[in-house]
C-alpha cells in the first residue's frame, strides 16, 4: 500500500519541497530503506494509484535482487558451483551487466562480488572489524572480482569459472529500483516527479512546473545542518556513499580497507549508474576521481577528504564539471 510519507530521515541529500506547489508524496519500506516518490499532479488519487504501482514495482525487483531472500536470483548465485549455469531475471541480469561495466570503467574499484573479502575484516559475531590472517585474505582474493561471472546475452543466464563467490548489489539495487519506478511512471504519464530510495539513491524527471530543477541539497553526514551544495535536478540522479560509524569500506582492488574520505556524491544519468559510481569514488583517489569524471563527461563527484595527520581539516573537492543551474551554491 503507497502510504502518504512522513518527513523521511535524512541522509546524504534532502530536499526543500515547500516551495513546489501541487506536490504529492508517498512512501514505501523496502530494501532496508524507505522509497518515497514525489509527484507534481493535478489528480492527488491518480498520483496514489501510481505511487502504489511503482512500489509494487520495488518488491518486484527486490525480490529478485536481495541476497537475504533463498529465492533471489542473488542467492542463487551465491550458491553455484563453478560451470553451472543459472538463468536470471533480466533485472538481475541488467543488475550484473551495469555492475560489469562500472567494475571496468573504475579499474576494479567497485564490484558487487566483493562479498567474501568483506567477510574476511569482520567478526560477526561480535560485528567488530578485525585482521583477517594470510590465508583468509588469499583465498578471499581468489575468489572476488567481476572477471569470475560468465555472462550469456541470449538466455540471460550466468556461470562463475571459480566457486563460491558473494555477490552483494546493494551498491547498485537501490539505483536500479529507482530507475525501474522512473520509468513505470512515464508510462503512466508522469513525467514532472523525484525518486529516492533512503536519500542516498535520488533521480530527478522533469522540473517542476515553472521551475529549472528539483531543489536538492547535499549535507555534511557529520553535521546535517551543514550544507555543502544546493542543486537543481532534472532529468539526472544524485547518489550519496559514506563511511558509516564503526563500518568500513574494503578496496577490492588491494583487499585492504580504503581510507581517506568521508562522503562522496555523484551525479549521472541514471540512478544505477549514480550509485555504482559514488560507491566506487569511496575508494578512488581524487587524482582517479577526476580522471573518470573527464571521460565521462555526464558525471560529476564531490569528495570530502579526511584530515591528514597534522590535524588539518577536511577538504571538500569537487571533481568534474558542475554547471550553474545544476549547482547553485558549493562551500
């Protein structure tokens, strides 16, 4: 049922719809997340029909992506055995594919197969991080990295050449649900709308009547009241990635924990894509950052940099073109 949304908890971007007149707002719990979408309409009940549409559209979807359901296409996966096939969904496989070609495109730097190393630096049972011994590392290495799925276009299926691996689209799945609801809504002839899956997983169509963008700020996630940028969206997503107290984020290219930055943010045209993206930036260097952001013109990256070991402050680096219109104010 599409419930009408309280003010959602915010993460690394919020909004300011106050100012956007025939706005509707609905919300839905999935993926460990709220989804919410807003929806400028002129028909409030056939924008509820809609909202409900899409968030049958996210469990749809979630129920082939999530690795915490036996009967996921994820957990499948993580249960072949080297040279078996397994026939997918086409979302799981659409997943894996963009996830295949970010995983090139970063050098490594992002891959939702990186489960198992993940697994190496954690006590579960006290959910503590710890130093993982020699061996585990080894074989944890061996058995991560996009180069191990086998894909077949024609029958949607996979195959791994090494066995087991953990594959995790968490990274990814939030952005791909957006993207999924985006387009549900455009068949229902919504087109002035802003989704989000969390706050981290946002996707702007078009404009509000009269309006350059949706009004969308990116906050300090130490200090919410600290606004580092107000943008303007249409027609493009923003996704947010963060370290988060007592977690850490795990290089797949070094096996080893990255370190350095606090947040990052990327813009892209889509919101699979955004999430990818700013995941990867979280272990990218900024010299990496800006070197992908000028091949790929259509992203743009914010970084915030731990201080160094002086004592210096953190710095705020932005990466890419951010346009006026698009960016309205950076401090």
């Amino acid at each position: 049922m599409a419930n009408e949304s309280q003010e959602p908890q915010t993460q690394f971007v919020a909004g300011d719809w106050a100012a956007v007149p025939d706005v509707h707002r609905f919300a839905h719990q999935a993926m460990a997340t709220t989804f919410e979408v807003i929806i400028q309409h002129e028909d409030r009940s056939y924008a509820r029909q809609a909202a409900q549409a899409a968030f049958d559209e996210v469990d749809r979807v979630e129920g082939h992506l999530s690795r915490f359901l036996e009967t996921s296409d994820v957990t499948r996966i993580n249960h072949l055995a080297a040279g078996e096939p397994a026939a997918l969904s086409l979302d799981t496989f659409e997943c894996l594919k963009i996830s295949a070609e970010i995983f090139a495109e970063t050098g490594g730097a992002f891959d939702v197969t990186v489960g198992l190393l993940v697994d190496c630096w954690l006590d579960k049972e006290k959910k503590l991080f710890r130093a993982p011994s020699p061996e585990e590392l080894q074989f944890a290495r061996a058995h991560t990295g996009m180069d191990l799925i086998l894909f077949d276009e024609p029958t949607h299926a996979v195959a791994l050449t090494n066995s087991p691996i953990r594959v995790d689209l968490g990274a990814v799945g939030k952005g791909y649900a957006v993207d999924r609801v985006a387009e549900l809504l455009r068949q229902w002839s919504i087109d002035r709308a802003l989704i989000h899956g969390g706050f981290s997983s946002v996707l702007a169509l078009d404009p509000p009547q009269g309006m350059a963008g949706w009004p969308v700020t990116l906050s300090h996630p130490k200090d919410r009241s600290h606004t580092l940028a107000r943008v303007l969206l249409a027609g493009v997503s923003v996704s947010g990635s963060g370290v988060e107290q007592g977690r850490h984020i795990i290089d797949p290219r070094t096996g080893a924990p990255a370190q350095g930055k606090i947040a990052t943010w990327s813009i892209a045209p889509d919101a699979a894509r955004a999430d990818a993206v700013s995941t990867a930036f979280m272990v990218m260097t900024p010299e990496e950052v800006r070197d992908f952001c000028a091949d790929h013109p259509q992203v743009r990256a914010l970084l915030i940099m731990q201080g160094d070991k002086t004592g210096s402050g953190e710095r705020i680096v932005p990466a890419g073109e951010w346009k006026q219109g698009e960016l309205v104010d950076l401090t």
